[in-house]
C-alpha cells in the first residue's frame, strides 16, 4: 500500500481543503512544522512520543495546506507509520521493542543517576510513566507485512 495510493481524493485519509483566511492557514502551518519538529526530536527523545505530534501535525497540516498534508503522509520516515496508525494496522514489532527498550534503560537511568533519593516520588512518577506507555504500546496492534509472507507453500 503505497501512501499515495492511500491519499487518493477517495481515501478516508484524504485532506480536507483548506480553510480560513491567510492568516489563520499560516498559523497552522507553523503550528505543523513546530510539531513534526518535536515529532523528530521524539524519534531521538524515547520519553518524548512521536505519534501524537505526527497526528496532531497532520491535522493541522489538513487545515492548512494539501501540499504540507501529502508530504507529511509521503515522508519517507514519518509517512509509513503515520498512514499505518491512521489506518488502525499498529506498529511493527521490532519498533515496539526498540521504544519499549529505549523507554525503560532512559526512565531508570534517569531515576537512579538522575534523581536524588529523597526525591523518591520523582521515581515513582517516572515508573507510573513508563507502566503507562508500556500498556498503550501493548494496546496498539502488532503491524505484521503481509506482503512479505508466501502465498502458497512450496512443493516437494
């Protein structure tokens, strides 16, 4: 499923036209760029998420600019996970690992070199982060390619 195939003017995830006046488009376009940015930092950042800035980039880019929308969905890093989440196929299973690992060696770095003792809260709060974006990564469907997979069994 290429993304432009999925951006066709029939796709549920086709972009809306834009609306508002210039001024109101150019604040949201901003406001999309501010947030793939942040999106690109939590690629970089486990404890910083990067869906929920792809999504919220996207619906801002939806208001603002079809040309910002497409390239947004046509990424070659960000269009592929935000068309497959959009869609409700998940994440791959080797991306849950790697967030799931990145997230708990930075949250327990971060609470035993980085927070004092008698901050012990801190530490709490930090584990009650990483519980809940565990169970959200497990909630999410496991993306498996079905068009890797062979379609037929080999013959002997």
């Amino acid at each position: 499923m290429s993304p432009k195939h999925v951006l066709s003017p029939r796709s549920p995830l086709a972009p809306p036209p834009p609306r508002g006046g210039r001024l109101a488009r150019v604040l949201w376009a901003t406001a999309g760029l501010v947030f793939v940015g942040l999106a690109g930092l939590g690629v970089l950042l486990p404890i910083l998420p990067t869906t929920p800035f792809l999504l919220l980039a996207a619906a801002c880019f939806a208001r603002s600019s079809e040309r910002l929308y497409r390239w947004l969905h046509e990424n070659r890093w960000f269009g592929p996970a935000l068309t497959r989440y959009r869609l409700g196929l998940g994440l791959p299973l080797l991306s849950k690992v790697l967030i799931l690992s990145m997230l708990w060696i930075t949250l327990a770095a971060s609470a035993f070199w980085a927070v004092p003792g008698r901050l012990w809260w801190v530490r709490v709060l930090l584990g009650c982060v990483g519980v809940g974006v565990t169970i959200h990564l497990l909630w999410i469907p496991t993306f498996r390619d079905l068009s890797m997979a062979p379609t037929s069994l080999p013959r002997r």
